[in-house]
C-alpha cells in the first residue's frame, strides 16, 4: 500500500546502479568475449567421428555440428563466464527497459558500454587509452548528463 507523498517509483540510484551494471555487463565483457575467441580459432580443432563418417544424414551433421559448437563454447570458462555475465546484461536490460524511461534507458546504457568496452580493452588485452580516446569518453559521459539533465 501506498501511503500518500510516496513515489512508487523507486530512488534515482538505482535506475543508475541498474544503467551501470548493464553498461558494464555489455562492454567490458565484451573483449574478454573477444579475446577467448580468438585463442579457440589457434587451438587445434577435436576430431568429431560422427562427424567423419559418411553415414549421418545432412541434417544429423548440422544438428552435431550446432551441439559441439555450442559444447566447445561452454566448456571453455575463459569464453563462458564472460559470455554469461553479457547476456545477464541484457536481461537486466530488458527489466530496465520495463520500468525505466526508453530515452533515457537505451542512450545510456549503450554509452556506457562504450566506456566499459574501453576499459575492458585496457584491462583484458593492454591497449593503451589514447587521450583522444579519453575526450571521447568524457564527451559521452557529459552527453549522458544532458539527457538526464533534459529529463528532469
């Protein structure tokens, strides 16, 4: 129940909590995602004997090659849990999306992806942020003050 002169929406930090978790599950996994996909291409590829034969039907070969794939994927923690943590953002995201304004929500969460994927390039992979780089960053994080600047 509802008592008179409270908001049923809840406090504004947790609309920014929540924009800051889907930013961050978004883009600093990304490279992370990046990285372990690149070291499988290196790796040898496992031998499929179903695979081999000549007796599965076109049909069986898809449907085998579809499950290693996604086997292979999952059973490398290096891909896996990073891949896990970025589609958790987008079930945060659509939660978000739910409750929160959509032209606030979508702008902001997908600028702070950005930010977060530079960040997680420099942590994952050692790239050097350029200061041209960190301008941008800063342009995009006043950008996000304007919007809700303009929203409220």
């Amino acid at each position: 129940m509802i008592e008179i002169g409270q908001s049923s929406e809840p406090p504004i930090w947790r609309w920014a909590v929540g924009f800051v978790l889907v930013g961050m599950a978004w883009g600093f996994t990304t490279p992370f995602v990046r990285k372990a996909a690149v070291a499988r291409e290196r790796r040898p590829k496992p031998q499929r004997p179903i695979l081999a034969d000549g007796k599965t039907s076109r049909l069986q070969r898809k449907i085998w090659t579809t499950f290693y794939a996604v086997y292979d994927l999952l059973g490398d923690p290096a891909y896996a849990v990073p891949l896990v943590f970025n589609v958790t953002g987008s079930v945060w995201f659509f939660l978000l999306i739910g409750q929160a304004e959509l032209s606030l929500t979508v702008p902001i969460t997908n600028s702070l992806a950005f930010l977060f994927t530079v960040l997680g390039e420099w942590w994952a992979e050692g790239k050097v942020i350029s200061r041209d780089t960190w301008l941008g960053m800063v342009l995009v994080l006043s950008g996000i003050g304007l919007c809700v600047y303009s929203k409220s």
